[in-house]
C-alpha cells in the first residue's frame, strides 16, 4: 500500500517549499515473537517464546517490555544489564535516539545484535496497522507519543491470536506522565521505569542503576540556591550571534578544581582563550562541554593561578570554605598577566560519558546516598544512590551524570557497573583504557568476517600487478618483540655509480577495502595503543602480526617507495610501485648496529646497512642544516618478571644509530609521498602539519636559560632565539656547560614541552602546511599502515596517483576526509594520554616494592607552592609541595619573572640539581602518586 507523507521545508535561500514523500506500507512485516504462526520468523534472533529474564512482582505473567524514546534516551544502562531481555524497540523511537543522541543510538544498536538480549527493532512506520498520520495542530513528538501508543496495543492484539496456553503481554515503559495516563485510559499496561525495576525483586542492585531525571526531587534538603540559572539555548543562541556571549569548549584544570579555560570557537584572535575563576563562574560546566560565556568588565580580570588545588573536602556543602579557597587564586599582579575572564551563562552541548572512578562511602551510618570521585581530577564528584555502598568500597566503579541542579555543590549521577578491585593490574588497564577513550573490545564477527580465509596465498592475480622485487636484498630493523612489521629497507650500488635505496611498506590497504565493517572499525579506533604490557591493535592480529607483517623469509604484499641517489644523498629519480618482497631479515636495532660496527661480517644484508646507514648521516645532516629540531623526552622501558608480568627495573631507553637509519629513510618516504600524493590530489591529500609555536610558548624555555646563565656566571651562550626553528636549532645546540653535562638535554626537553602538536588535515581545508619540527614544507604519514589509520587513506591516494587501484567517492570528498582527521587527532592525542598514564601506573609498581628510594633531580618549571622535577635515571617527573598537611607553612616568596621559587632561606630555580627523597603515596587508593620530598637543598 502506498500512502504520501507532507512536509514544508524551508531552503537556504529561506523560500519555504512543499515536500510531498511516498511512504509504502506493507503487512509482512514480521512481529518478531518466537511463538507467532502468522508472522515470518524474524531476521536474527527474535523475541523468546517463553519470555525468560528477571521475574516481576508488578507483572508476573510472560511479557515483552516496549521503551518510549525519553526511556530508552535516559535508562539505556538499565536496558543493558543482562537481566533486561525480550524488549521490543519501535522504528519511531529508534529514528529519534539516532536524532537526538549518536553514541546511546550505537549502544541501542549493539544491544539489538547481541543475540543473548532477544531485543527486537519493528519498523512499525512502514507496517499497515502501525503506521499514523500526524493530526492537525497535533505536535511532533505527540504523534510519536501516540504512533508508540498504536504499536503497543497491536502488538497486544496481534499475539492474543497465539494459540498457546498462556498469554504474553506487551508492557509500555515510559517516565512521561502524560504519556502514561493515555495509555492506562487506552488499556495499555504502562509503568515508570523506576516502578518496573523496583518490582523486580531478585535484582535489588538494579535500582543503582537507575538515572536521576528529574532533578526536583533529588535537590539537597538545604535548597540554598549555590548556582545562577542557565539561559535557554534559543536566547544563548541570540546572544552569540549578536556578540554578547562567545560559544566555547569548557576545558577544567588538572590542577585547580576552582579554575578553567573555555577555547572560543571561531576565528577571531581576540578572546581566543577565557578564564572561568570561582565555583558560581564555572556554573555547573563539566569538562569538554560547550558552553556559552558571557566577557567580566576588565577591572574584574584575573591571571592564570599558580597554585595547586585539589577537590579533596568531605563536607560537601562548605560553601564558604570554597569562596575562602577562591580568595586565595586572585593575588597582587602586574597587569601584564590579566587575561580575558568571564562566567559560564549557559551550556549549548553537555559532553557527559560514563566517568571511572571510586566510592568515597559516607561517614553516616545506613546512609544511601554517596560522593563518587572520579579517576579524571578534570571532573567534579557526582552524588549517587546506592545500597551496595559497603561492597563497593575499594572498588574501581563507572557513573554517569544525570543532572546537576542549581542548589547542589555536586552533580546527580547513578552507579553504572563494577570493573574490580583498585590497584589491580587488570581493572587499573581497563580503568586507563575507558577513561581515554580507547576502543579496546574484541573485534565483532562482523569485522572478522572481511579478512581473509586461511591458509592464504599470494594469488597469480596478485603477481599479476605487481612489481616482484623478492631478488633484492631487503631486511627489517626494529624494537625486540616487535611483531607488527610496518616497514623493510633495501640498498644497492647500480651499474651506472648510482645508489637505489627502497623503503618497502606492509600493504595493508589490499586487505582492507573501503567501506566495509573492517575499514570502519579501523577508522573508528585510527591507532594501535601501545601500553607497556599490552598492545590494543587497529587491526585484527592475523593482519597486524601476520599477513601485513613484513617478517623474514616470507612473501609479503608491500607498497614501495624506491629513490636511485649519487654518494651525496641527492634523490635522482623517485618511483612508487605495488611490490611483492621476500625480507632477508628481521633484525632489532642493535642486531643491526652489531653488523655495522662488525669487522668480520661482510654479507650482502650488512653491505645494504652499511650504505643505507652512510646515507642516512647526510640526510640527517641536511635536514638540520635546514632547521630541523632535535628535541628530547625522557623514554623509559621496565623490564618485567615473567612470572607476574611486575616491573622490575626501569631505565631511560638507549637510542642508537640504526635508530636514526631507519627514522631517516621513513621521514624521506613520508615526504616524497606527500609530495606526490599533493601534486595529484591538490585538495584531497591527507597531510601533516606541524604549526610553529606561538612566541609566547617560549618565555619559559627563555626565562629559563637566561636565569641559569646569571647564576652560573661562566661564559655560558645560553642565548636562546626562537624566531624560526632553525634559530631554535642552531642556539640550542650552543647552550652547552661543561660544568653541566645534561643542561643541553634539560633544553630540549623544555623545548619540546613549548611546541604545538602535529595534526592530520586536508590539503584543500589549508594553506599552511609546514613541518616546523622536521622543518618540511611538506608531510605525511605513509610508512606505518598497519598501527595509523591515516596511513591507509594516504595508500589509497597514491594507489591511485600511479593507477595501481581505483578512487571512491569518499576519497576526494574533502568534508569527509576533515571529519576522518578530527577523528584521527583526537585518537593520536588519547592513545599518547594512555601510553603516558601506563608508564605512570607501572612506575608505581616499580616504586611499590622498591620502597624509599633518594634519588638526583633536576627542576622543571617552579609554581607558587611547588616546584617540578625530572630524574633523569628514571625518567620520571613529580612535584615537590611546600605546603604540607597538619605541617606549619613555610614562608614562600614566588618569582614569576625569574622564574624562582624561594622557600624560607633557600632560592630554588629551574635546572638546578636537587636531590629527593621518592615514596609511593597510597593514601588516597585512587590518585596514588610518587610522593617526592626535597631532601638537598634542605628547607
């Protein structure tokens, strides 16, 4: 049957048009119950004969349960407890989840497919008896309201005709009153989520679960309004338009629960960055929010504050202790250091995602109602209700925010799930992983189902389009253990004098075809996360550590890039081809830096590092003469036990030449690809940027330098010039003390910490694409596929530059290709926010069972009441507090324009060598930290 569905629909030119739509009906669209006769039996796994599931008091006959979309919006953590089953999830209320939230409409959607739940979708807008007309003067979400109402009572109708000896009911769920009392005057069984779950009497913890929605009835008893009323996002919407507010990300502080940062959007350079000082300024905004802010007059201003302060208050309705705290942040300064304040008015996007964290269990006897401290300090403490308390105690637990009303210190949430006991290895790998977002679940069978079928072989087809470049000489070099091998090198002398030297990389786009389950998901998590036991792959492990893999003595599929040079390292000639390779060797750096230094070996694989090595001195040398920087980080490596997988011992990583041989050759392919790829596809080439550092981002490293040349008086050059990156270069490869070996490298480190971060973009979405660190006009990703998403986009784009493969629609769609970007920034950011909490996790182990430990430092940067330090033997960086609980406070005198730090008699500057005293801190189970004390100079 054919109906016609009509609508106006306004245009960009703001004409108003009719849209009349056809809407077929059909009457074959199956019911989804097992028991139904009448019906097809569904696609997938349908609704159970006999309905099993947690037994209700409310309701003790067989039933199916049918969510409204506000339910299924607000309590989908109930729908995914296993305890929920046989639920029936109407087209209507899926097509408004998918509207209104993306990430529960993809957590409603891997329920429907988990063949364990019996969730059933009815498309009951193209069903015949199902589907309504919207009714005049009758609003949108009221005729959904009803389309649901319709659905139900079919659904009861339609299964009385079962011939069976006991009948199954359908149940609405919906927290809308309005919604509820028509469906009671209908007939329909309907009941609150609340009164559904509290009638399922064997599963008390359920109720935990439950979202708060209503924020009337869960305000504190007190009622004291703390907080100002959010402005209604239509007239937020005006007052960004007309310039009175400015719309922005909400960006709270590690360090001050009492301080944030809101990044405007847009591109005006005024007011790129507001402070928000003051608990009524933050007004309720939670991290990663989108908020609108309204500008303080100038004479209100403040200054970033120095000061540390932790959220670690038991009361948590001392309001005037906080504003007490509040006074502290706005001290005597220069109005240099003012910088644009403002006030939270209203939130345009809440970012709210299931927060881990633990259970701070009330000091009141039988109490239900608790404080949750999350793992992320960034995050204010939620208040949930739970009667697991004594249970969950100790333990790492996930909550979700349900709302925050305007007389409460503290938002509402409820409890969600239990990962396990704090401090154990596996929970505090889950805890990471979750809290950076790092997609980490097994791959489904989905994605499985598009790899390859084993035992596989390389096929005539595939030798068909290929170059076979198995006679050469090719090897691998890369860490121990490594066993995703992105990429091989080869070097030859050719007959006329020349040098041809090739990089040779996995081809992973052969395996991974656009578009399909496999690609997406590679898409999604856009890296391989490397932590320091456990690699959680981009790919599935028979492509990452098999058929990709480019191990020895095998034939593997590759993409290479092969350059014929004279002695001099000057490209002659450049070719890309789709290869066939067979590796000589698999070989870790220092296997290869053996045969190099060897006197004795002479074989064709050493001959090949030796030449690639020789090359690689000269590119490396030009590259620095062009303004290319060397920065430093302090890298460690633990060594485990292999029995309990524990660190135990932990040293900074050695680099050695091969290191840079093969870091070399990938920056030269990734630079020759980019090139061509840009030259082809001028305004769809993936690239990578590196943006040159605001001036303003060296007045550290500067002052820095300047303070330890006055100190040391010596004739030091520690002039450090930051008006291009060659300058950069060039003084800090002057800044050396004999008298202090490791300054140079304290440098580097700090310069690093003042740079940008490199980003992916698309060539036609920019025009500024310079490398500032390698100092390149031009860069990508091309030599690491099998670990970097971006990597597999930039394969394709040069698959078909040379005619080795075909173009797809999404390949020179510039808009898609800036959204894969986005994705990708964001999952390079987290997986190296991961690596570093791993390294920081296991350091604690380390120190665990080393116990107290003394140790040489050296200061970082110096804050009002701490300073921060490095030690160098284990790479491992803390901050020393002067300012000690149930201790007097010493006198402290902070110099910002040194900068120093001075702590009763004693004048502490950056770099200056410190010893400390280094403990593992477990008082607070959560946020356990190195402990570090001054010990030398004594304060």
């Amino acid at each position: 049957m054919l109906t016609s569905r009509t609508f106006l629909k306004r245009t960009r030119a703001g004409a108003v048009v009719k849209v009349v739509r056809e809407h077929y009906l059909r009457e074959d669209i199956p019911c989804g119950a097992a028991p139904c006769a009448r019906c097809a039996p569904p696609p997938g796994n349908g609704l159970q004969a006999r309905p099993s599931g947690a037994h209700s008091s409310l309701c003790p006959r067989p039933h199916y349960l049918l969510p409204d979309t506000n339910l299924l919006l607000h309590q989908i953590d109930i729908l995914e407890d296993p305890v929920i089953k046989n639920v029936i999830v109407l087209q209507t209320v899926l097509q408004e989840v998918r509207n209104r939230s993306a990430p529960v409409y993809k957590r409603i959607r891997d329920v429907i497919q988990n063949p364990e739940k019996h969730f059933y979708s009815f498309t009951n807008e193209h069903h015949r008896e199902t589907y309504i007309e919207q009714q005049k003067g009758e609003s949108s979400n009221d005729r959904n309201d009803r389309a649901i109402r319709v659905a139900v009572k079919w659904y009861n109708e339609h299964l009385k005709k079962i011939e069976d000896e006991e009948e199954i009911e359908v149940i609405l769920l919906t927290n809308d009153r309005t919604n509820k009392e028509k469906a009671l005057e209908e007939g329909i069984t309907a009941y609150t989520c609340e009164e559904y779950v509290k009638s399922l009497v064997a599963n008390p913890d359920l109720v935990d679960r439950l979202a708060c929605i209503s924020d009337e009835g869960k305000e504190i008893e007190s009622g004291k309004i703390i907080f100002s009323e959010h402005i209604p996002l239509s007239k937020l919407q005006q007052g960004i338009k007309s310039g009175i507010y400015l719309q922005g990300t909400f960006r709270a502080s590690r360090d001050n629960y009492l301080e944030a940062t809101v990044w405007v959007h847009g591109d005006a350079e005024e007011n790129k960055e507001i402070i928000i000082q003051g608990l009524k300024h933050l007004n309720r905004a939670v991290h990663e929010d989108i908020v609108a802010v309204e500008l303080l007059p100038k004479d209100e201003w403040v200054a970033p504050s120095s000061v540390v302060l932790q959220d670690d208050g038991q009361n948590e309705d001392d309001i005037e202790n906080e504003e007490e705290k509040e006074n502290a942040l706005k001290t005597s300064l220069n109005k240099d250091m003012l910088r644009p304040t403002g006030k939270v008015v209203g939130i345009i996007k809440r970012n709210w995602r299931p927060f881990c964290g633990m259970l701070s269990k009330s000091q009141i006897k039988e109490a239900r109602r608790h404080l949750f401290t999350p793992a992320d300090r960034r995050i204010p403490r939620i208040r949930i209700e739970t009667r697991q308390a004594d249970t969950l105690e100790g333990q790492r637990i996930i909550v979700a925010i349900d709302g925050w009303p305007r007389n409460s210190r503290y938002p509402n949430g409820h409890f969600v799930k239990n990962l396990g006991s704090a401090g154990d290895k596996e929970t505090e790998t889950e805890v990471l992983l979750l809290e950076h977002d790092v997609p980490h679940q097994p791959f489904s069978q989905s994605v499985l189902s598009f790899l390859p079928k084993m035992p596989w072989s390389i096929t005539e087809q595939d030798i068909k389009h290929r170059e076979d470049l198995r006679h050469l000489c090719v090897c691998s070099v890369d860490p121990p253990g490594c066993t995703d091998i992105d990429d091989a090198l080869h070097c030859r002398e050719l007959e006329n004098g020349n040098i041809e030297v090739g990089v040779h990389i996995a081809d992973v786009s052969r395996f991974i075809r656009p578009g399909n389950a496999l690609d997406e998901e590679s898409a999604r998590r856009g890296t391989t996360v490397y932590l320091c036991e456990k690699r959680i792959d981009m790919v599935p492990e028979l492509l990452s550590s098999n058929l990709c893999s480019l191990r020895s003595n095998v034939d593997r599929l590759a993409f290479s890039c092969i350059w014929e040079m004279n002695h001099k390292a000057e490209i002659v000639k450049t070719r890309f081809t789709k290869s066939i390779i067979n590796s000589k060797a698999s070989l870790t750096y220092a296997e290869a830096q053996m045969r190099i230094d060897s006197a004795t070996m002479n074989d064709d694989i050493t001959t090949s590092l030796r030449g690639l090595n020789k090359l690689a001195k000269i590119l490396k040398k030009k590259r620095i003469d062009n303004g290319a920087l060397t920065l430093s980080s302090p890298e460690v490596r633990f060594h485990m036990d292999s029995e309990t997988h524990d660190p135990i011992d932990l040293q900074t990583k050695e680099l050695k030449e091969t290191n840079s041989m093969v870091e070399e050759f990938m920056l030269l392919a990734n630079v020759s690809v980019a090139q061509k790829i840009y030259d082809e596809f001028p305004e769809f080439a993936l690239l990578r940027k590196h943006p040159a550092p605001p001036p303003s981002n060296y007045d550290i490293l500067v002052k820095a330098a300047n303070s330890k040349a006055s100190i040391c008086h010596a004739n030091l050059n520690l002039e450090i010039k930051t008006d291009s990156a060659k300058a950069l270069a060039e003084s800090l490869d002057k800044a050396e003390s004999p008298a202090f070996p490791y300054l140079n490298t304290l440098l580097r480190i700090l310069a690093t910490r003042c740079m940008m971060q490199a980003v992916y973009f698309c060539s036609g979405m920019d025009t500024d694409f310079r490398h500032y660190g390698l100092a390149s006009p031009i860069y990508t990703h091309f030599t690491s596929p099998i670990r970097r998403y971006a990597d597999i986009i930039v394969h394709r784009l040069l698959a078909v530059a040379i005619g080795a493969d075909s173009t797809y629609p999404e390949l020179t769609d510039k808009h898609k290709l800036a959204d894969i970007c986005k994705n990708l920034n964001y999952r390079h950011k987290m997986a190296q926010y991961a690596q570093r909490a791993s390294v920081a996790f296991h350091t604690q182990l380390f120190f665990k069972s080393k116990g107290v430990v003394n140790e040489d430092a050296y200061i970082l940067f110096v804050r009002k009441n701490a300073i921060v330090v490095l030690i160098p033997k284990y790479g491992l960086e803390g901050t020393v507090f002067f300012d000690e609980k149930d201790k007097p406070a010493p006198k402290l005198d902070y110099n910002s324009e040194v900068p120093s730090l001075t702590v009763e008699d004693t004048t502490l500057h950056v770099f200056d060598k410190v010893k400390v005293n280094v403990t593992l801190d477990a008082s607070n189970i959560q946020h356990q930290k190195m402990r570090m004390v001054l010990v030398e100079p004594k304060v």
